[in-house]
C-alpha cells in the first residue's frame, strides 16, 4: 500500500505548486509562517523550525531584510549575506530546499516564486579516532555523519583538482545525498560507469547508511562473501582513490565504500602499511593462518573423531578418550553446542554497554565453559580448540569479513559430521569455486592469484618494501600505471655525488 502511494507521489510531483506544497507544509506542527512587512510589500518568512538555526536566521536574515534598496525578492536576497540562496519556481524543488534546512520567503499575496536562504541546524558531531579499525600508529581520524565533513577529511588527503565528486540523491523517502569520489585522469571508466550506474538505478523507499546501499549494488547479491569494502577511515579512502578505484559516501553514514576489490584485500591493514615491511609481512601470514585454522579447526576435530581415529597420534589417543569417555553426546552435538555459546556470548557483548558486555563475554565464557566441562557436556580440548577458532577469527581486520568467517564454520561442521574429511575437502572445493565465479564491479574477486598477476603479489599475502611498488594494481586497470620511477628510487648513489 505505501509503495503505490509512493509511486502515485512521485508521478504526479511534477505537476505540484508551490502553493499546494505551502498548504501541506502547513499540516506539521514544527512548520512556522508568519508575516514580514516592509514598506510597501508583506512578504511571509515560512521554515520548519527543527530545521532551522534560529540563531543564524536572526542574526544574518532578519536583520538584513530591511536593509534591501528595493521591495523585491531579488534585492531581498541580495541583501543577505548568506553564499547559498536562490529563487524557486517549482513546488518539487520548494519541497527539497525545505526539507533541507532552508527559510522560504515569498510574497503574501503572490506565491508564484519564492526566494530560499540555507540556515540548516547543524548538530554533527566531533572527529574521532575510529573505533571498529582502530591501529596503534598511523592518523586518528574517522568518518562522521556530515558529508560535507567527510569530504572534506578526504580533500585533505588529496588537494587535488583531478579528484572529482558526483553528487546524487537516492530513496525514494529519505532522499539520501549520496556522493561518488574518483580521481579523473587514473580511474578506469568501465568501474567508473558500472559504479555510477548502479547507484543511479537503485529503486528502494529508504537509504539510511552506506553498508546497506552497498548490498544493493553488489555483483552476487546471494553470497555471504562482501564484494565492497566499508571503510570508517579518511586515509584508506585516499589511498584506494589515488590506486584508481572508485568511492562512494552517504549523508548520515560514518563509513565510505569503495571498489572493485579482492578477497586479500580483506586481510589487509593500514597498519601494515605503518611498520616495516618485514614485520608487517610476518602479520599478514599470521592472519591467514588465523582464517585458515578458525575455518577448519572444528570441523577437523569432528571429522578425525567421527570417522578417521587412525589419524590420532597414540599418546593423544589416550588424553582424548579420557576428555570423552563420560560424554552422552556425539562429535557434531558438542562442536555446534560450543561454537553457538560462543556466537551467543559474542552477540550479547556487542549488544550491550561496552562495560557490561566486557564483563559478560569474560565472565560468561569462563562460567559457561568450566560449568559445561564439569556437567560432562562438552571435552575439555573441543573447547580449547572452539576458543582459538574464535580468537583467530578476531584477527580479520575488516568487520564484514569477519561475519563472513564466523558463519562459513558451520556449513564445513556439518559437512564433516556426514562425510568426514571428505566433506571437508567437498565443502572447501565449493567455497573455492564460488570464490572463483565472483566478481566485484565485474572484476575478478581472487585476483591477482586467478588470474594471476605476479606484478601485484608484491602486495598480495606479504608487503614487499615502497620502492618496490612502483606501480599499481594491474586488476583495476588504471589510466595512469606509473607510481614513481623503479629504476631511480632503487639506486643508491654515492654521498659524495
């Protein structure tokens, strides 16, 4: 029902005028109109006062109204010293300008055109260091509400005249400002118009954040594996746009979005890029080690003890048969009971306040796994082995990478109980050839390992030093390859010379 009042609003938006537009304003409580005369004219001043700075309005339009040279809209106008004002025409474009903080004025008795000053209320927050990517060394600065702001902490980063900005609004309801960065000149177009394409063809009521504008406009809608990096820090948006990649923000949303991108790019850091290269590349191994063991860890344990006891060494035999010999459940009903506590407790220390949930996910883990121990429920080295796969998963540097990881467990579990290690091996050849099918922004989604792009494995599963990155990734098919000169950064020349 609200989608076809909605398509009935918009089709006849067109043939709406401002006096119609007036007299539905008029209907909210928060709509204030009243009469401003000047000697010859009665204008009436008209503006939603939750919108509104009431401060600014007396301050820089009430007090200089009076002071115009001629009773006319234009010269009224002229007389404010506010940057952004404008006469409207439209009821469609009166309805916009009103929505987003601004004063209308127009004449009493003619409200054929009205003259429209922004005196928005501003109520953003301050910039602060970033929460959910949150790194020891490197800049302090996240993301906020405002767009204007965000932008802004970008063209800080990047004063370049090439990076360009393309403002749309998106939702049928919300009418979300939605902003798409790129730096002309390097930005392959192909990504360019399969970016703005899809954002520009986005049919929904309601845009409230990037994350889920994002999910909109994905390649594979159906995989549980994010094709698009969110973002809540300045310094990596510029660094993706000045590799050639596209961007795009929303108003209201304190993250950016950015693509085409690749599955390793997930496990990447900024921090990495803040350390020296031998330990930042230690790291990153260490990471996809942690991935690896927090996929396969419990469904290994469940396949060996379901179906392959001759894998077990002979002095762990005897540890493990101890740890199960009064345990009334199989393999399968003891790992998914472990790895759901685990879901639970982490759930409910996100949900709740930072200091309570702190509290909760180190006191309900200790109690709840001794308690289960002792009641004979689960072994005691299943939930060693539950503990490390959920700290290990903790390593994924990107939230939505993590999700992806934590859920992904449970499919391999199964699969190990009905088939052992055969099921897990069918399992992760399936999860590889999904990996293998997708793409981000048409782009294939496990470059530069398939296809293979040796040029970028210098950034790929270890971090080779600066001056080996003399170009950028050959994936995104950059305009401009070159980053500096190989040759020059890497000679060493005598102190002397």
């Amino acid at each position: 029902m609200l989608g076809k009042w909605l398509m009935h609003k918009v089709k006849h938006r067109e043939d709406e005028t401002i006096p119609s537009i007036l007299e539905l304003f008029r209907q909210s409580s928060d709509f204030v109109e009243y009469d401003f005369e000047l000697e010859s004219a009665c204008y009436k001043i008209a503006y939603f006062r939750t919108m509104v700075d009431s401060d600014r309005l007396n301050r820089d339009i009430l007090a200089y109204l009076p002071k115009a040279k001629k009773q006319s809209l234009d010269a009224l106008l002229e007389a404010v010293p506010i940057t952004d004002k404008q006469l409207v025409y439209s009821g469609n474009e009166l309805r916009n300008k009103a929505m987003a903080g601004f004063v209308i004025l127009y004449e009493k008795d003619n409200p054929s055109a009205c003259g429209v000053i922004e005196v928005s209320m501003e109520s953003d927050r301050q910039v602060s260091p970033p929460e959910n990517e949150f790194s020891v060394a490197g800049p302090r600065e996240s993301f906020i509400e405002s767009l204007d702001t965000n932008i802004n902490l970008i063209r800080k980063r990047l004063p370049l005249p090439q990076l360009e900005v393309k403002e749309m609004k998106i939702g049928k309801i919300t009418q979300t400002r939605v902003c798409l960065l790129y730096i002309q000149g390097l930005v392959d177009q192909d990504n360019l118009q399969t970016m703005q394409q899809r954002l520009e063809k986005v049919e929904f009521d309601q845009v409230i954040d990037s994350s889920s504008l994002a999910q909109m406009i994905t390649d594979n809608t159906m995989s549980m594996f994010p094709q698009l990096i969110n973002t809540e820090r300045p310094e990596r948006v510029a660094a993706v746009l000045a590799e050639g990649k596209v961007a795009f923000m929303c108003d209201g949303s304190p993250e950016a979005v950015f693509g085409p991108t690749t599955l390793i790019e997930f496990f990447s850091s900024l921090e990495d890029y803040f350390l020296p290269w031998q330990i930042a590349s230690a790291v990153r191994l260490l990471r996809f080690v942690a991935v690896a063991f927090s996929i396969l860890a419990t469904p290994i344990y469940v396949a060996v003890l379901t179906y392959h006891y001759e894998l077990i060494p002979r002095d762990l035999l005897a540890t493990i048969i101890a740890s199960r010999s009064n345990l009334p459940f199989p393999p399968i009903i003891e790992a998914v009971f472990l790895e759901l506590t685990i879901e639970l407790l982490r759930e409910a220390g996100a949900r709740l306040p930072t200091k309570v949930g702190q509290t909760i996910g180190i006191v309900g883990g200790i109690v709840i796994g001794q308690a289960s121990v002792e009641a004979g429920l689960t072994s005691n080295i299943l939930l060693i082995i539950v503990a490390l796969a959920a700290l290990a998963s903790f390593t994924t540097p990107v939230y939505q990478m993590g999700n992806t990881i934590r859920l992904i467990r449970f499919p391999f579990i199964i699969a190990a109980a009905i088939a052992g290690g055969v099921g897990v091996v069918v399992c992760g050849l399936y999860t590889l050839v999904h990996l293998l099918h997708l793409t981000s922004l048409g782009r294939p989604y496990l470059a530069p390992l398939f296809p293979p792009r040796f040029k970028d494995w210098k950034d790929a599963f270890i971090r080779l030093p600066f001056s080996w990155m003399s170009s950028r990734p050959v994936y995104l098919r950059p305009r401009d390859k070159g980053r500096f000169n190989f040759s020059r950064a890497t000679r060493k020349e005598d102190i002397d010379e």
